[in-house]
C-alpha cells in the first residue's frame, strides 16, 4: 500500500516525504516475532547446528591442550625469539579484541545515534563481543610465561609487597580490557532480562523454566520497571561509547608510546579504533548470514541490515586505507631515517613483503566493490569481501608487531619469524573456542533482541497508517498549486487544507 | 501513571566520580610521594604502600597522563555497577516469586498482550467497584488475582 502511494507521488512530481524502508518484512505481527525468535531456542538445533558446533568442540580441546603443552613445557614452543618477542599471541589478541568492537558499536553508538535498524544484529554482536574477549584475554594471560602468576596483573600487591606499575600502557591495558569486558557482560545482560522472561513464560515447569526464571530476575514487564530500565540502558549505551573507543586506542597505545620505529606514531589510536570497527563488522555479517538462513530470520535481519553494515565497512575499510597510506607519508615526510627504513622495509624489500600487500588488498581494495549496490545486497559477494576483511585484519596486526620487530633498530640481531605448530594450532583453536561459544548462545538465549524488534515493526508505530501529508507542506507554504492526486484517495487531508 | 523521570542517573554520576577517585588514589599512592609531601604520611602507613620507583624516574611527579587511563577505566567500571545495581534497586529485582505469576493470562505480556494490574493495597481499590470499572473501560478479561503469601 505504501510502496504504491509514494510510486504515484513520484509521478506527479509533488514534494513528499519517502517512505522508510521498513526494518521487519512482511508486516510480522508482534507473536510471530516471539514465535520464530524463542523457536531457534525451543526446538531441536537443525542439522548444521551440529556441523559446526561438533567440530567447535574439537578445536577447543585442541586449544585446551596446546595451552597445557606450553605450561608444562614453557613458552619456548611458541616462535619468538629475540627480537620477535611479540608474535602471533599478541597479533592474535589484538585481532580478537578488534573483533569484538564492532559489538559495542551496534549496541551503543548505534543506539545513541537513533539508528533503529540496530535492533535486529545488536543481541548477536553483543555475544560476539564478549566472546571475542574472551579469546583475546587468553593470549596475554600465557604470553606472561608462568601462567599462574597472572595475579601479578590484579592491582593488588605482589609477593613481594610491589604494586603494579599504573604508568605502563601494559597495566593500562589490563584495566582497559577487564572493563571493557565487564561492562560488555552487564550491557549485554540487561538486555537479555526481558527476553528471558519471555522465554520462561513459554517454558513448561522444569529446570529450564526455573534457569531463565532465576535469570530474568522475575522481570514483570511493568511500566515501572520499563521506566527504570531505559534509563538504564541508556546509560549503559552512554558509557560504553567512550569505553569502546578507548581500548582500542589504549591497545594502540601499547606500541605507540614505545620508541620503536614503525610503531611511535601518533596516528595510532584512530586507525586502530577505525580498523577494529571494520574487522568487527565484517565478522558480524560472516556469524549473521548463515544465521539468518539457517533458521529463516530474513524478516528480521532484511537486505537493508547487511546494506547498512556493508557500508560501514566500506567506509572505515576506506579510514584504514588512508592511515596506511598516511603512515607511509608521514615515515617519508618526517625527518627520522630509522621510520623510514623501517617502512621501506615492511613495504618494499624486507623479507615479509606479502603481509603487507596481503594486508593492503584484503582491507583496502576487496571493500570497494562495496561502492556498487548490487554487490551490498548480493550475499555470496558480502561474505567473501568479509572473509577478504577477517584474514586482512589479522595481516594488519601482523604486519605491525611482527615485520616491525624483525627489522629493529639492531641490525645485528634482525631475524625472520617463523611460526611453530603450537603457534598456528592455539589460533585455530581460539576460533573453535569462539565458535562454541556463540553456538552454545544460539542455543539458549534469544539470538535477536526480541522485547527491542517488536519496537520498530510498523505496528509499533502510533503513527501507521496515517499518511505523510500531515502538517504544513512546501507545496502550501509556498503557494504551489498541488494537484489533487497527490493525495491519497485524491482527497487534500483537512490538516494541508489551511 | 504519573512514573517521574528516573533517578539514576544521579546515583551513576556519583558511582562514576568513586571511580575516578579510587584510581587516583590509588596510583598516587603507589606511585608517588604525593600524599606523604602533603602532611598525610600516615595513609602511606596505613595502606602499607610505598612509592615504587620506575626507570629511575622522581617520585614526586605526579604524572596524570600516565595516570590518566586507568582513572577513566575506573570511572567507567564503577558507573556500569551503579547502573546495574542502582536499577535492581530502583525497581525492586530480583524477587522469587510473584503473586502475578499465578495468573494464566499474565504470561501473554511478554508477547503481545497488554496487562493493567490494580494492587489491593491502592487506597482506592474495591473489588466490586474496580472491577466494574475495568469493564466499562473494555477490559476482555478481569481476574482476581490472590496473594498466598
């Protein structure tokens, strides 16, 4: 009905409103939503369910044991040597930590932004984000070498009575990521109460009914509560907007306030915040296409979502091209021979080229395809410019940590890294551990903010229905002469007619 | 229903400046000599601190951009805990049970259905006379709803 309206406005050339493209198809009535949503929870997984997650949970065993193999035999068995201290665990923390902003980027920015269309990607994203810590968190945690004692980390006094250093980024970055994962867990939480106690209002009396009973707290729905609630979450979508732009900018900072070249730069913190965003997104859309096809969600996240997120990873794949190009520029332009060399190095003639022009065509060149919309819309091509963007962002951090140390100040001591099996197997393994995770999510808890959807569906609106004429129109303000037919049913509403 | 504007917000902001002030002190004094140069030697004591002396650098130097992420972690961390547990406050959560939840037709508010629930303790509650009112305001299903408790 509307489609057709706006077509005939079009036609007549008046000056009307467009429609919005609506966020939830085929006009879906509020049931339906609760039905299809708590089905994926309440009915037996379907068979690709048990693809991944069979293999997920042999990969974190794999993980698991590579973990026991380097406590029980020491840090040696992953590839660093000096000077190439920070290898793949560090790249693999930064990738996962990347991963995970673009989760507090759909639920908070995109929430205080007013973007509705959130609504639909941001419960999933949210799960992402804090399994993607989780993950993260591992690496450091071994890295340190004598795993149990990473308490030394806590902000308590060591054996020895010697508080942590608070001027090292490397503490900075402890407490950055700490927070940033507890607060992920709680935003993401609050916003599973209301859905959980949809989900314990559907369950028969068991241990399920009583699991999600104790977890939506005995969540009643009341106006009361709802009042209370929203400024709640809004808050929370307050305070994780600075929060989810500073630890990407505290990680960067873990290398920009070192005197290495290739790593001082001051441009550091916003090209690591812009490329976590695109490595975030570009992780969302691999999870939420098989997602929605797998248990016939594309009601609810529409052609439009993946348009929206494909653009943005269009434009921060865009940010990140100009940091590495502008990297290049200012290692040129300044007067530091050494930033120079090392760029020379990285780009041009040093022994792990590829990285960099792996890097470069992955993050930089594979995301403009995303200027033509057939392509935005066209699945099969979202998910391999996708798969282009996850294995660029992993280069990129490679690219940084590890082509940067081999080429150090000290040509003397300059060496290639080469990565062990337990190096490669841990990595793999982080990706099964995620995996798990997120499936275990699919499997009990609502994959789509059920509660935050039924807000946006046009019979949600206390407006549907009505047309877009109301109010004082151009055409009357200016003393155009409307033809009739513009409107509706021919008729001018009582409202124009002043 | 006359539900005034939250006040959270309010508790957050305080929960938040906590924060700042919990890194601030602690790092200071940690780090620095800046209470002890400031007639306050005995919270060095007390607390059993002592500056730490990184890279040779002076304890006397309070360094707050070095200092400066950890007091905005903080403050972040501590003001998403006022807001957790200022709304479980605020609105009375968690509770076990509740007389609501015996009702059939309750479960359908988490749906698409639309619940108006009258407690008995409303000084203007009857059971005859709320009951007719509901009905001549359309209600299509009134339930008396009993609290065992």
């Amino acid at each position: 009905m509307a489609a057709t309206e706006s077509a005939s406005h079009q036609d007549s050339g008046a000056y009307t409103a467009l429609d919005r493209e609506p966020l939830v198809l085929n006009n879906r009535s509020f049931s339906w939503i609760t039905n299809r949503i708590c089905g994926i929870v309440e009915n037996k997984q379907p068979f690709g369910w048990w693809v991944l997650f069979i293999p997920s949970v042999i990969l974190t065993g794999i993980m698991a044991f590579c973990f026991v193999y380097l406590i029980a035999t020491g840090v040696g068995v992953w590839g660093q040597k000096q000077p190439v201290d920070w290898a793949w665990d560090i790249t693999n923390f930064v990738f996962w930590i990347g991963i995970g902003h673009a989760g507090t980027l759909i639920s908070a920015i995109l929430f205080l932004t007013r973007q509705r269309w959130r609504t639909s990607v941001n419960r999933a994203a949210e799960a992402m984000t804090i399994f993607a810590v989780m993950c993260a968190g591992l690496f450091p945690a071994f890295h340190v070498g004598r795993v149990w004692m990473v308490w030394f980390l806590a902000p308590i006094p060591n054996a020895n009575a010697i508080w942590q250093n608070f001027k090292s980024p490397l503490l900075w970055d402890v407490f950055a990521v700490s927070t940033y994962f507890t607060v992920s867990a709680i935003f993401w939480y609050l916003g599973l109460v209301p859905d959980l106690a949809t989900l314990r209002d559907r369950c028969k009396p068991g241990i399920r009914k009583m699991m999600y009973g104790i977890f939506s707290l005995g969540w009643r729905g009341a106006n009361r509560h709802w009042s209370h609630y929203e400024t709640a979450y809004m808050l929370l979508a307050a305070l994780s907007t600075p929060l989810v732009l500073s630890v990407h900018s505290v990680v960067s900072f873990d290398f920009a306030t070192s005197v290495v070249p290739g790593w001082h730069a001051t441009i550091f913190p916003p090209y690591f915040v812009a490329g976590a965003i695109f490595g975030g997104f570009a992780m969302v859309l691999t999870l939420m296409i098989p997602v929605r096809s797998i248990y016939g969600l594309h009601d609810l996240i529409t052609p439009k979502h993946i348009d929206n997120m494909a653009k943005i990873i269009l434009l921060t794949g865009t940010i990140v091209g100009y940091a590495y190009s502008m990297e290049f520029f200012m290692a040129y332009y300044g007067a530091n021979p050494f930033e120079l060399q090392t760029f020379k190095l990285r780009g041009l003639y040093g022994p792990s080229t590829w990285y960099y022009y792996a890097m470069f065509g992955c993050n930089v060149f594979a995301p403009q395809i995303f200027w033509i919309k057939k392509m935005r819309t066209n699945l099969i091509a979202v998910m391999i410019v996708c798969m282009f963007v996850n294995a660029g962002m992993w280069y990129e951090r490679y690219v940084i940590i590890v082509t940067t140390l081999e080429r150090h100040l000290t040509p003397g001591s300059w060496r290639v890294f080469h990565a062990t099996w337990v190096d490669i197997t841990t990595f793999i393994g982080t990706f099964g551990f995620f995996m798990m995770n997120f499936l275990l999510f699919l499997r009990f808890l609502p994959v789509i903010a059920i509660g935050e959807v039924k807000g946006v569906t046009p019979a949600a609106d206390p407006h549907a229905g009505e047309s877009h004429e109301h109010g004082v129109q151009e055409d009357d303000a200016m003393g155009y002469e409307t033809p009739a037919s513009t409107y509706p049913g021919g008729v001018k509403p009582a409202a124009t007619a002043a | 229903m006359g539900v005034k504007r939250s006040k959270l917000p309010w508790f957050v902001f305080f929960g938040g400046m906590a924060g700042t002030c919990t890194a601030f002190i602690m790092e200071t004094l940690t780090q620095t000599t800046f209470w002890s140069d400031r007639g306050l030697g005995f919270l060095e004591k007390i607390a059993e601190t002592y500056p730490t002396v990184v890279q040779a650098k002076p304890t006397g130097f309070v360094t707050l951009p070095a200092f400066f992420p950890v007091m905005f972690e903080l403050t972040i961390l501590f003001s998403a805990f006022t807001v957790l547990f200022g709304l479980l406050a605020f609105i009375g959560l968690p509770r076990w049970n509740h007389p609501l939840f015996t009702s059939k037709r309750f479960e359908k508010f988490s749906d698409d259905g639309f619940f108006v629930s009258i407690e008995a303790r409303d000084p203007k509650f009857s059971q005859e006379a709320t009951k007719a009112f509901l009905e001549k305001i359309g209600a299509k299903n009134i339930e008396l709803v009993e609290d065992d408790i």
